[in-house]
C-alpha cells in the first residue's frame, strides 16, 4: 500500500520519539542489561545521560521507559523543575510505584511500612523558599524512622524502603529523572546519598537521570564517589550515517528517496543534531516531488527558510525570550568572540567590563541551562547553532 504523501512522518518536539529511532543502539542494549539486573531482583549501577539540548535525552529515556514496560518493571518518570520542588516530586512518584507493587501478594506483607514512610515523608519551606524534608515519627512508630529534617537521611529512608519491597518481591524499581541539572544541589546530594545506601544494602533500584553536560562536574563536586555512583554517558549528535537512517528510514514506508545532494544538503545544514534532523525533515516533506517520489537538493533548499523560521520561532525563542537583558549581552558577547567555546575574559573585554563583574551574569546563564563550562575559563551555548540565531536576529 502506498501512504498518503499528507501524512508527515518526521516529529520535531520536545521529547518526541522520532519514527526511527537512529545511532543509539549500543546505549539501548546497556540499558537493556542494566534493566535486566533489576527485572531480577539485583542491584546495578545508576546512569546520568548527559548532553547538549536537542540531542535525544528525553527520547533515550522514554525509550528506556518502554523496556522497563515491556518487562514488567515498576517505573516513574519525574521531569525536575527549575524552580520546583524535587523532593515533592520524588515523594508523589515514589508513592505511585509502591501503588503498583501493592498488588502482588508477596509484597503485603511489607508495604504497609514503606507506604507509612512515603506518607509520612514532608517537605517544608522557610521564609527565603528553601526546602527541608522529614518524616513524621507519629505515622511510622516502631519502625526505626527518625524525624531528622535531613534530606538525606529522610530521602534515604525512603528510597531503601522502596529497594526492600522490590527485594522481597523479585522485581525491582526504576525511577527516571529528566533535566536532573535543576535539582538543587542539597537535593541532588541526598539523591546520591539514597542511592548510595540503596546500592550498600544490595537493593534492586536504579536511576537512569538526563541532563545537561554540566550535570556530571556537578555530581562529581558534590560526591567524590559520583564517578562510581553512576555511569555518566555522553548523549552527542549523530554520525553522519546514522544521521542519514534518521531521515531515509521514515521514509521508505512511503517509498520516497532522497537524492544524494539533498541529503547532503541536509546534513550540512543540520549538523547531524536529531532535532534538527527531524524539523528539516517535516518541512522538506512539503517538497516532495509526488510523481517520483523523490526529496530532490531543489526541493530542500525551498524548504530551509521554513526550517530556520521554525527553529527561530519555537526551538530557540522559547530560549532566548528567558534570558534577561544582561545575559543577552552576556551571549552576544560570547558570538562576538567569532569561535566557541571562548575564554571568560574574552567576553569581559568585549562587555567592558572585569572578570568579576560578569561572574554572576556567567554563573546565572549556567544555572539556566544556557551555557555550560567546557573547560576551566571557556563556555559554550547549551543549544547547538543557538550563535547562529543570535547572529540573524541581531545582525551581530
């Protein structure tokens, strides 16, 4: 049967699993292991993605997610927030996985004292917004649960309660944390903390977690032990053929080819970055020669200012329409410099202004995931091309 052309089977958007799904093959399959050790009742490592916006993170989890699914392993999905409460969130998603092994008979007789924790476990905000967490000893008597207000403690009871039901039950649990660069730093301390006791203890609870490529100089600044905590894994654009499967392969079931100079063409402009590759892809179906059935090097270079409209208006513009007039001319700053990444103080001398005196600007586009620091002194833009939007927009 031959598909109606109308119908687009390219998928830019946020998190949005493409229709094939190219270049992360071998990641899938370690997760498949990992998987398979909590699937069996056994500890394993925990795995922070970590990479530029735009790459597949969120893909790579969803996808990880359906496995989980597949083999009948309890999971949540938690996206932190920038200005949220995590512990808020850790506690609701930790409660509705208890609610999933509630129903297996070998779990009733311990998940009245995991739930007791989960319910019991509170968050609380000073004056100034900041969290604390604790456990109210009132609704967990004789069960050895102290009401410290420590996060970590607090979070670590709870998350071991959690790896001993699964324990006892044969099946473990998995937790997946999205944008895991927004949790503060206390809260990501006692993340590590849980998982460390969990791990200890020789619970089946794993943490795959995604984030930005600041997150594992985070991790390791806030532990020692971060770097045997967890497999940090690099989440990077595509290989040039992997780029090419990501485009042909959606499009093969409606027997349309690409000629070598489109694709060409399209690579180029893309970088390889997945979602780009998916939105020249949507606009450049708009292209097609219907009589051949072809994606021609004409049609795709009608179709690039639509491409980089759209990226202007969506992809990049919910971005920069964050960024306050002092981190705009910060960023302007760093395209001026003419190659990223750039030196710190090179931006300094362009804003006429001292190392310190932009340091807060540096550390708040940093928090913001605008930026990140590749080496010691030199940033680049967290969202690939996002100097070549700068550039149109301003005429830098």
């Amino acid at each position: 049967m031959v598909l109606n052309l109308k119908v687009n089977p390219y998928t830019p958007g946020a998190g949005m699993v493409p229709r094939y799904l190219a270049g992360r093959e071998d990641i899938l399959e370690d997760a498949k292991d990992t998987l398979a050790y909590i699937a069996n009742g056994y500890a394993t490592r925990s795995v922070v993605y970590y990479g530029l916006r735009g790459v597949g993170k969120t893909v790579l989890l969803t996808e990880i997610e359906n496995i989980a699914a597949e083999n009948k392993i309890y999971y949540e999905h938690i996206e932190a927030m920038e200005n949220g409460s995590f512990m808020s969130s850790i506690s609701l998603y930790v409660n509705k996985v208890l609610r999933k092994m509630s129903i297996v008979e070998k779990a009733k007789q311990y998940i009245d004292t995991a739930f007791s924790v989960a319910a019991a476990f509170q968050v609380f905000y000073n004056k100034e917004g900041e969290a604390s967490v604790g456990v109210n000893p009132e609704m967990v008597k004789g069960v050895g649960v102290a009401d410290t207000g420590n996060l970590q403690n607090d979070l670590t009871e709870l998350l071991v309660h959690l790896g001993r039901v699964g324990q006892k039950i044969g099946m473990g649990a998995a937790l997946f944390i999205d944008e895991v660069q927004y949790l503060k730093d206390d809260e990501f301390e006692a993340l590590m903390a849980a998982i460390h006791r969990c791990n200890q203890l020789g619970l089946p609870l794993v943490v795959f977690a995604a984030g930005l490529p600041k997150i594992a100089k985070i991790a390791g600044d806030i532990k020692s032990y971060a770097e045997r905590l967890f497999r940090f894994v690099p989440i990077d654009k595509l290989e040039a053929e992997d780029a090419k499967l990501a485009l042909t392969e959606p499009a093969e079931r409606f027997n349309v080819k690409y000629d070598d100079e489109a694709m060409q063409e399209i690579l180029k402009q893309t970088e390889c970055y997945p979602y780009f590759l998916q939105e020249y892809g949507q606009q450049v179906w708009k292209h097609i020669d219907e009589n051949s059935r072809r994606i021609s090097h004409e049609g795709t270079l009608n179709a690039y200012p639509n491409f980089i409209n759209a990226l202007d208006e969506g992809f990049f513009k919910v971005r920069h329409d964050r960024a306050s007039e002092k981190e705009l001319e910060f960023m302007k700053a760093m395209v001026k410099c003419g190659e990223l990444p750039c030196q710190t103080n090179q931006v300094a001398s362009i804003m006429k202004s001292s190392y310190n005196q932009i340091a807060p600007i540096r550390a708040q586009l940093i928090h913001k995931g605008f930026i990140y620091a590749t080496s010691r002194g030199e940033i680049s833009f967290t969202v690939p091309q996002f100097d070549k939007y700068l550039k149109r927009i301003y005429s830098i």
